[in-house]
C-alpha cells in the first residue's frame, strides 16, 4: 500500500501500525478461543478500552481505533495484603481501634455527588491489560463479553430487568449519609436503586450460619478521623466492573471528603477469578445544582422495560407462565445469565453468517 506520509496523522500511523501488527482481531475473528495467543495483544482490540466497547452498541463504530495507552494506570493493588481481611485488620489497628464520633463530631458528607472511578473497568488501558489479571476461564469470559459489544451482542442486567449488582452500586454512589452508628450510600438509575448499609458500630458482621451472598453483600466499617473505611463480604457473584465476579468477593473501600469530592479507593480481593488484588480510585463530585428535578427517584425496571418476560397473558386471556422448555423462558436462578445468553447469541450468530456465506454461494 502506498501512503503519502503527508496526510496521515501520527495516530493514523499508530492505528495502522497496531492493526497489522495483528493479523487477526476481534473484530474480524469467527472465533475467540482460537485467538487466544492474541487477546494480551492491543492491537487484537484496535487499543480499545473496556468502556469504548461497551459504547459500541449505541454510539462508537465497531472497528474504530480506541484510545487506550499501555501502562497509563496499574491494575494491581500497591498493598501488601493477600485477603480483604488482613487488609481492613491493619488499617483498623493503624487507627488504635477506630474513631468514636457522635452525632456532632460524625463527618458531613450531606448533597448529591457523581463519579466513578478510574480503573474499576480498565479506565485508560486497553482491554489487553485487563486479560492478564485474571485466571481462565474467566479471561475467556472477559474477552467474550468484549466480542459480544464489538458486534452489537451485548448483554447488560439492565436489559432484563436484574439488579446491577454491587460494582453497579459501587460506581453510582449519589447520596452519602452519615450517622454515628452506621452509613447509607444511595443510588438510583433510571430503572433500578441501590441502598448499602455500612455499619460502624463495632458489632462486625453476622454470625457465619447467617452469612450468604448478597446483591450488595454486607459491610462494616470504622472511621479513622474524617476517613471511613469500609469492609464487604457476602458479595452475590455477578456482572460489573471488568467483566464479572464471584461470590467470593471481598472488598475494602476508603472514603473522605476533601471540600466538594469525596475523595475514594477500592480493592478487590477474590482469589478465583484475580492473578493479584485489583485496585482502583474512586472520585465524587458534590453536584451543586439544587434544581428538584435532579433528585433521585425509587424506579423500577418494569417502570420502562415493563413486566417480567416470563409472565404473559395466554389464549384465554389469563395470566399465565412460561416455564422450563417454553420458548421464550428465562431462567431467573441462572447466576451467571450471560454466558447463557452470550452462548445462544455466539450460535445464532454463528448460523447467520453461514446463512449469508450459503446464499452467496
């Protein structure tokens, strides 16, 4: 190919670069698992991040070049520890036990903030430097969910009417409610809310014969000073940050506001699915604009997706079911729905194209 130098830029040149640096990519592949030497490869996702791909299915174009730099944010914990519960233990030490507020010294963290953070999903890095973090099968799984964007496939709790689960909760924190005892952090969508309760009190968590997974597990927490510091277990296994997780998840948060932004960290301990502890900031603005229509609402999905699929109205006119083996059923006990869905979509995909391959011919 003959280009004149003159009219590409050196991000054209860079894109170039990195596409045929890679013979095959996701955008071009019939099937991941035979790419599996590339998917640490930048180029195999044309240097697009986590978010970019899930941006596809309603305003990037599949194919375009991203913008994800190598090295711009490191995905491992910088802390020495191996469990969340070593993690919260030495914090809580560090703090002789914990700070004793009342209802007068307890930090004021009152308005309506939004944010996120900087690498709960990648951030900055391209989708390659999300791959090596994580121990198989769930490399595949990440990288599945990524070609399921790429091709407009996507699947998102959203869609069929399921809670967002506790990165969701995490990452759309608006409301921080402080008290002696315990925290709220509140949050609403356009379908769905999200409450954690953040007991601070010093009565821990609840006894293990009580304990079970949880759509935003159980936290406990100690202030050091204006700090909070949080500790989650009993983590229900789900769809969020950069791909998915199980129920063994543990997290430890920090949280403290400086003027206007609460200022945050996580880390993510869940030695099945991690290589190491993942880390990432978290940044909340204070929202100063006081006008009522931005206060949150309690939603519900059904409120703009409507009823559950699996309840219809039948050729009597009566509320009737679908049930195991009944087209169009879902199984709402699956816990991990979208590779169900992922592996319905890969095959009726896969049948499309050779439907398209045999009228050609």
């Amino acid at each position: 190919m003959n280009v004149k130098h003159s009219t590409l830029t050196p991000l054209v040149i860079g894109a170039l670069f990195a596409i045929s640096a890679t013979a095959q990519t996701l955008f071009t592949t019939d099937e991941i698992r035979n790419d599996r030497e590339l998917w640490d490869d930048p180029g195999y996702y044309h240097n697009n991040t986590v978010r970019e791909f899930r941006d596809m299915d309603r305003a990037r174009v599949p194919g375009a070049e991203g913008t994800g730099v190598e090295g711009s944010l490191e995905l491992a914990s910088p802390y020495p520890f191996t469990s969340a519960w070593e993690h919260y233990q030495a914090w809580l030490a560090e703090a002789d036990g914990g700070t004793r507020h009342t209802r007068t010294t307890v930090p004021d963290w009152s308005g309506r903030y939004y944010g996120g953070a900087d690498r709960l999903d990648g951030g900055t890095l391209p989708a390659s430097a999300v791959v090596p973090m994580l121990k198989p099968p769930y490399d595949e799984y990440f990288v599945q969910d990524m070609w399921g964007w790429a091709e407009a496939r996507s699947w998102g709790a959203n869609a069929f009417c399921f809670p967002g689960g506790y990165m969701t909760a995490v990452l759309e924190a608006q409301e921080f409610i402080t008290s002696p005892d315990r925290v709220w952090i509140l949050g609403a969508g356009n379908n769905r809310n999200y409450t954690r309760w953040i007991y601070t009190d010093g009565s821990g968590h609840v006894e293990p014969d009580y304990q079970f997974p949880r759509w935003h597990g159980e936290s406990i927490g100690f202030w050091d000073g204006d700090t909070l510091v949080v500790h989650t277990n009993q983590i229900r296994g789900w769809k969020g940050g950069f791909s998915e997780f199980t129920d063994n998840l543990e997290t430890v948060e920090r949280y403290r506001r400086v003027g206007d932004t609460i200022e945050g960290e996580i880390t993510q301990y869940d030695d099945t699915m991690y290589v190491t502890p993942i880390y990432s900031k978290l940044s909340f603005e204070r929202d100063t604009d006081p006008h009522p229509a931005l206060r949150p609402l309690y939603n519900t999905c059904t409120d703009t997706n409507g009823p559950s699929n699996k309840v219809y109205l039948d050729e009597r006119g009566l509320l009737n079911e679908r049930l195991p083996g009944d087209p169009g059923y879902f199984d709402s006990r699956d816990r991990t729905p979208w590779r169900t869905w992922y592996q319905i979509s890969e095959e009726r995909y896969r049948l499309h194209r050779q439907a398209i391959r045999d009228n050609r011919n």
